[in-house]
C-alpha cells in the first residue's frame, strides 16, 4: 500500500543525467564483466544503463572492473564520479570528474556535472566555471543553461540567472525544470503573478509527477462544488504542507466536504483545521471526490500577492491536552525561571538542499555562552556526527524521540520561548503557530524566504538570519548569539521578539 507521503520527493532541477542512489536488490548480485568476454566500452554501456535505472552498486561494479583493466578510461572515470557523489562523496566525485575531463577535454555533461558537485561543495568560482565552458562546448544544451543559471542564484547574479532560463526555455518550451527555476527566481523577488503561474510546472518535474498516482477525478480551478468533496493533497514536503496549509479553511469555503491528504506525521495537525472533514495517509483511504488539488497550487488558484497572503495567525492549533502534558513535563525536567529554547539544526539528508541548509550541532555551541537558558533538542533524525555533541551541549534536553507526530511537536512549541531552527519543517511549525522562531538560512535561500529582508510576510512572528556568502555560518550565528543575549537581559517574563 503505497502511502501519501511528501519527502519521498527527490531532487528538483538535477544536475544533467544525474542517476539517484538506490541498493541493489537483496540477494541480486551486482552483474559484472568477464574477463575477455566484452570490450570495455560495451561494459561502460551496461554501467550507463544500470545508472539510468537508479541501480547504482551494479554501475559502480562495473565501473571498477573497468578501470582496474583501463585505469585512465575516461568515461568509466566521469561515471564512476557521478555515482561517488550521488552517493555522498562529493569530493572523490570532483576528483574523478577532473581526471575524466583531463584525459578527453571537451565533453560538455561532465563539465555541467563538475559544476553541479562544485555548487553543492560551496566552490562557486570552480562550479561557476565548468558551468559557462558546458555552455561554450554545447551551447544549445538547456539541461545545461538551467544548470548554469543555479549557479549565478548562488552568486547573486538573478539577472544572468533569468537570462540563462530565457534562453533555455526558448529552445525546449516545456522544459519543466525551466520553468520551476523561473517560478522560484520570480517568486523570491515578489513577482508573485507570473511567479504562480510558472510554479505549476512542478507539477511536470520527474519529482512533482511521482508524488500523485492518476487521479481520476477532475483537477479543481478553485470553482465552488456546493454538492462535492473536495481533495487536498500535500504534493511536497513537510514545510511547503504547513506554509500552504493556511489555505485550507478558504478551500472549506467553496465545497461540501474537504478532505487532506497526508503523512500520517502531519494528519493529526491538519485535521484541526477549520473545514477538515478528516485526513487520509494512504491512497487507497481516500474516498470518492469530485474534484482534487495540490496544496502547492493554492497560492495560485486564489491569486495571492504579497498583501494578500492568509495572515490570520496562528492558523494551526495544538491539543490543549498535550500542551498541558508537555507543561507538566517541562516543568518537572527544566530549570525555573530560564528561557526554553528549541534547536534543530538539521534538515532531511536526502533532501536536495540539505548540504546548504544544515548545521553541525559543535557549531551551535556558542549559542549555549548568551546567558542562563535550557535547550530542547526537536532534532529528529539525530544525526551521527552530533551524538558526541549532543551530550556535551550545555542545558540541552533531548525530547526528540517522543515528538511521535507534528502535533505533539507543536504541543512542545506551545511550552517553548523560541525555536531556533535551520531552514526545516520546525520552523515552518513555529511561524504557523505564531511561536517566536529564528531560523538561519542560506546565502541562496528558498524562493518563500524573498530577498535582502530579516522578516516574512508568511510568518510573523520569525526572524531570520542569513548567510553573508554560501557556506558561512560563523556571522549568522555570532549575530544570532548576540541577539539571544539581548533577549536574556530583559525582564524573565518578557517573551522573545521577532525583531
């Protein structure tokens, strides 16, 4: 049975011919070549297709085996690269790509994959040169030109970026990736009217078509169904379903009867919602409808501009029940009279951006110097490397393994001063229940975040602190710190400000 759920969404806008890590079958040996019996090329070939086909551990064997009869094959090279880093080892994946490219100069995709792991290890002057030299040797390439433009939003130059897609969506008009690039250039400027529009394409990204099977009722425009129901569905991750959840109570308004689909973690919360008939996590739960929408499309089906955007704040609620549970705990567990602040630091790894927008926990130690506070881990997963930290984090309560689901996450918010969180669902959450949040983000932030502003039009009640170029943490954090220690100078029963 499959289930609703968002963060199996993979990468949007990949780099070109990217293959996606996946473990071989159990008990299915990885096919490799005998000695003598193909030539290389025919066993790069079989590499190249068990990569197109995500079974990477058979690629990768049959890659070995090639370079260890051909050490300097080239192709074997750049592929064996491409699969090292999709399988988190970007730097060998560098390595090999710059070994591959040495040996056969003007191979334009291996120029656009070294740009790609480039930008993802924060080496911009690298990345942003293998990108305009895929560009020269295949000009005409819009896989490439979308790439490219990635890179000069990492850099700053949103104009070169623009162009980049113009130019890219004239010569593949329905090139969807295009198209969401654009919608999130746009959308980050506050060009919300063609930013909606061009959003939908996500719809048709490799990513947006796997997060819904066929439906078959009909794609709903936002018309009243005075005698049907209507499906929501949480087409994207978790952060993206809170943001965009606020639109559920005006979708209430034109239907009979609404109904959410959604992970089971964030069912229990979106069911609170005024106009909620109930929530389903899994496909064949879902009852007959007459119509469906993502609730990524809702922002558009209503039109939102910048003075527009559903500001009835919080917008979702808590249990009183489990508030009252977690007050009690807190307070049999925590200090008096010290402000209680949660930490995330960590998003999704498997999410495309989460190398930008992750911390290491050692980083946030400064934080524990601003002045008397007791910290409370929402980290969840915890990540291996922070297990070591996590015991030495001053005041630090580790709850995270009972946050069973987002609403009892948010009942935990409820008990809490200040959330600090990268750029996660938690912060998300927060915003959402009009809990104080200071969320730090990158240099190239995600499109909902705008530009040049330490404030959100979607979330009042956060504060955001950016990065001053990608990849650097220390300032934000040092602002961040000196920010908390203002706080903890003011009165015990003043809450944090947003400002």
């Amino acid at each position: 049975m499959s289930g609703i759920n968002p963060t199996q969404q993979q990468t949007r806008n990949p780099p070109p011919d990217q293959p996606v890590p996946e473990q071989a079958p159990p008990g299915q040996a990885a096919a490799r070549p005998t000695a003598g019996s193909e030539t290389a090329e025919q066993a790069l070939a079989r590499a190249q297709i068990a990569a197109q086909a995500k079974r990477l551990n058979e690629a990768a064997g049959i890659c070995t085996d090639i370079l260890a009869a051909s050490p300097d094959h080239p192709a074997a090279l750049a592929l064996q690269g491409i699969i090292v880093a999709t399988a988190g080892d970007p730097d060998k994946g560098i390595a090999l790509l710059r070994r591959a490219i040495q040996l056969r100069p003007g191979n334009a995709t291996w120029y656009a994959h070294l740009s790609s792991l480039c930008r993802s290890t924060y080496r911009m002057d690298e990345a942003l040169a293998a990108g305009q030299e895929s560009i020269r040797l295949d000009a005409n390439n819009p896989e490439h030109l979308v790439n490219l433009s990635l890179i000069f939003v990492d850099v700053d130059d949103r104009e070169r970026a623009m162009a980049c897609l113009l130019r890219a969506l004239g010569l593949k008009h329905d090139h969807a990736d295009g198209h969401l690039a654009m919608a999130q250039n746009l959308l980050a400027t506050g060009d919300f009217d063609p930013g909606w529009m061009e959003y939908e394409w996500r719809n048709l990204t490799e990513a947006g078509k796997a997060t819904m099977p066929a439906m078959t009722s009909a794609p709903w425009n936002g018309m009243r169904i005075p005698t049907g129901r209507l499906l929501l569905v949480g087409d994207q991750g978790y952060g993206d379903t809170i943001q965009f959840a606020r639109y559920i109570p005006m979708a209430a308004e034109r239907c009979q009867e609404l109904i959410v689909g959604c992970s089971s973690e964030m069912g229990p919360l979106l069911a609170n919602i005024p106009g909620v008939s109930r929530y389903c996590h899994r496909w064949t739960d879902v009852p007959g409808h007459a119509a469906h929408c993502r609730l990524s499309s809702l922002p558009y089906l209503f039109r939102t501009q910048m003075d527009t955007i559903p500001s009835k704040i919080p917008y979702l609620k808590a249990d009183p029940v489990r508030i009252a549970h977690w007050r009690e705990r807190l307070d049999a567990t925590l200090p008096a009279g010290v402000k209680r602040i949660g930490l995330a630091w960590t998003g999704r790894p498997t999410h495309p951006n989460d190398r930008r927008r992750s911390i290491p926990l050692s980083q946030l130690l400064p934080l524990a110097d601003a002045g008397p506070v007791a910290f409370v881990s929402l980290q969840k997963p915890m990540p291996a490397r922070d297990l070591e930290t996590i015991q030495r984090f001053p005041n630090m309560t580790d709850l995270a393994d009972d946050l069973t689901d987002f609403g009892e996450t948010a009942a935990l918010m409820e008990n809490l001063d200040l959330i600090i969180t990268v750029d996660t669902s938690m912060g998300h959450l927060a915003g959402a229940l009009g809990r104080p949040a200071w969320i730090l983000i990158p240099k190239a932030a995600d499109w909902r975040w705008l530009l040049n502003r330490d404030d959100s039009p979607w979330y009042p009640s956060v504060r955001l602190f950016r990065q001053p170029k990608p990849g650097e943490w220390n300032e934000p954090l040092s602002r961040m710190r000196s920010a908390l220690k203002a706080e903890l100078t003011r009165a015990p029963a003043e809450s944090v400000s947003a400002s």
